[in-house]
C-alpha cells in the first residue's frame, strides 16, 4: 500500500476518517483497515497529523466491494478494481440474480450519477434500490461534468443524477448538453445554491430540480417519483424503461379535443382529454408538494408516480379513440378528419 502526505490539492478529493468511510458503505473500521493492508483496495492519503484520509470515490467503493463480497467474490479479486469495474461486476451480478424471475416484478432502471458523493449515499447499503415496483441500478459515476462528457456510458442510463454545488446558468447549460447526449428520460439535479432562473429552465424542460439539504429518505422518495406504477393489470405502458414518460398532448390540444361536438362524435374524446388535463395537473400539483414538503415527501412521490403513469395510459387510450374517430391529434391540423365510425 503506498500512503501519500496530504497536500493542498488533495483537500477536495480526501477528506473522510476511516470512521466516516465506515458509516457511508456499513462496512466496519476493522474489515476496512484488512482490505486496505493487506489487499491494497484503498491508498489514503495522510494528513499533517498522520491521520488516514480517504476520497470520496473510496467510500463509493468500499460499499461496492461489499455488496460484491455479500454476493459471494472473494476481495482478493476484486479489491484492485476500480469503481467503473466494479460496477461493472454489479450490473452483472444484478441482471444474472434478476433474469429467472421475469415478469413485471424485479425490473431495473439503470441510473447514472455526476458527482461521488451523492453516489456514495445511493450506492451505500442502508440506502434502499428498491423503489415501488421497480429497482435502482446505478451503472456509471463520474466526479464532475468533465468527466461524464469524455466518458462512454457503461450502459444506457435512462435516469441522470445530477449533484452540484451551484446552479447557475452556466452549469445549466452544462446539465443540458449532457442529458441530450445520452438517451436520458429523466434528468434529476440536486443543488445547493442556485438562481431561480436556472432552476426553473431545467424544470421546464422537465427535470426534477431539489435543493439541499435532503435527506436520504428524501432523496429516495424523488427517485421513486420518476417511476411506473402498474394502475392497471390490463393496459402496460411501461416497456423496458419503467419510467414515467413525458405528457404528449399540451393543454391547448387537449381543449380542441374535448371541445368536439357531440353531434359528431361519441363523448369518448371529451371524457378521456379531461382525464388526462386533470390527471397532468394532478400530477404536477404531486411533484410541487414532493419538492416543498419533506415530511409527507414519500405521500406525494407515490401520488406523482400513480398520476404520471395513469396519465400516461389514458394518453395511449386517447390515442386508440383518435384513431378510431379519425381524429388529428397534432397541434395545428383540423381535429376531425373523418365522421365516426362508431
């Protein structure tokens, strides 16, 4: 093991005791302290008073090693890898314990996360993957967005994990770039300071943005906000992403639908747009109260998620029943094409 004198440059990367570290990953001081003696997985830096001083991306790869070690690898083998190996390892582990259940339970939505320490509370043990009826894996972690721009993702993330210290327009435009480059569906940013305007441009963009601090039942329920629920045993609109799609039909299509008169056509066009403009109401009304209240946080994170997904579903209805009435469902064109057929 070889243990460097803690400099200026270090402060940002190592700043963790052993005990802190231990905390983070529930691994003990003890069995910490093996692994980097005697299997060389940690090289902590010192400080002027000699005392050990770990990373952030340390505590991350402590909670790795042993939820791998729990999974049955022995550390010799893998106390060497880094974290983009060992998560690696993870996602294999994950999909090979997941593949002979099939079926709607146990589907997992790979998330990638820019910034270590936020991947150190998600990847920690005491920190709960299992969010409503979906699972959590977390396929890539990146320090900064330097980093996660030059970096080839592991997987196809459709959840990013964005932590950063201030938000202004500047690393607006940063998040932006990089949710467009990857095949992202929900982007989620946590912050610490931050301009109004930036944050609600990526909330118009429909990211989920949350200031800190939060705690990690908090940050929990957020993540469980962007995920399907099954409403309904006989209409799936989850596919293989298992998240929330964005609404298709704005406000003012939804009024030239249901403004239809019924001498032409059937209710049904009427009734099924209203759902879905109440249904999209309720559902941002959800996410507004799972941002501004902490105490019934995961209320509301079960309530967005059960209105986005039913919204989501009454959206396909909507469409079947415009297919059916020779209805255009795009902004811009006539809404009826040709009389009803029913």
């Amino acid at each position: 093991m070889n243990q460097t004198e803690f400099s200026s440059s270090d402060v940002q990367q190592a700043h963790y005791r052993i005990g802190a570290v231990a905390a983070l990953s529930g691994v003990p001081v003890t069995t910490l302290r093996v692994w980097e003696i005697r299997y060389g997985a940690f090289s902590p830096a010192k400080s002027a008073g000699q005392h050990r001083l770990y990373s952030q991306a340390d505590a991350v790869k402590a909670g790795q090693l042993k939820q791998l070690c729990d999974a049955g690898h022995g550390i010799s083998a893998i106390a060497n890898l880094d974290i983009h190996s060992l998560n690696r390892l993870l996602a294999q582990q994950r999909a090979s314990a997941a593949s002979p259940r099939g079926g709607s339970e146990g589907r997992t939505v790979a998330m990638a996360v820019v910034g270590r320490a936020i991947a150190s509370r998600i990847t920690a043990p005491k920190f709960t993957l299992q969010f409503l009826t979906h699972s959590i894996q977390v396929t890539d972690v990146f320090e900064d967005f330097a980093e996660a721009s030059m970096a080839a993702f592991n997987d196809q993330p459709r959840i990013l994990l964005i932590k950063v210290n201030t938000l202004n327009d500047s690393v607006r435009e940063q998040i932006e770039r990089l949710a467009a480059s990857h095949p992202i569906l929900q982007t989620i940013v946590v912050y610490n300071y931050g301009q109004l305007v930036a944050v609600e441009a990526l909330k118009v963009l429909g990211m989920l943005v949350r200031r800190e601090p939060m705690s990690d039942y908090e940050l929990s329920d957020l993540i469980s906000s962007v995920l399907l629920v099954d409403v309904s045993k006989a209409v799936s609109v989850s596919g293989p992403t298992a998240l929330i799609p964005a609404r298709k039909y704005s406000d003012a299509t939804l009024a030239r639908v249901a403004g239809i008169s019924s001498n032409i056509l059937c209710e049904c066009p009427r009734h099924v747009a209203e759902l879905i403009a109440q249904l999209a109401s309720f559902e941002q009304y959800s996410q507004e109260c799972l941002n501004n209240s902490a105490e019934d946080a995961h209320l509301h994170a079960y309530l967005r998620a059960v209105s986005g997904s039913a919204r989501a579903m009454f959206e396909r209805a909507l469409e079947m029943v415009a297919v059916h009435e020779g209805i255009s469902l795009n902004d811009g064109e006539p809404v009826v094409v040709s009389p009803s057929q029913g």
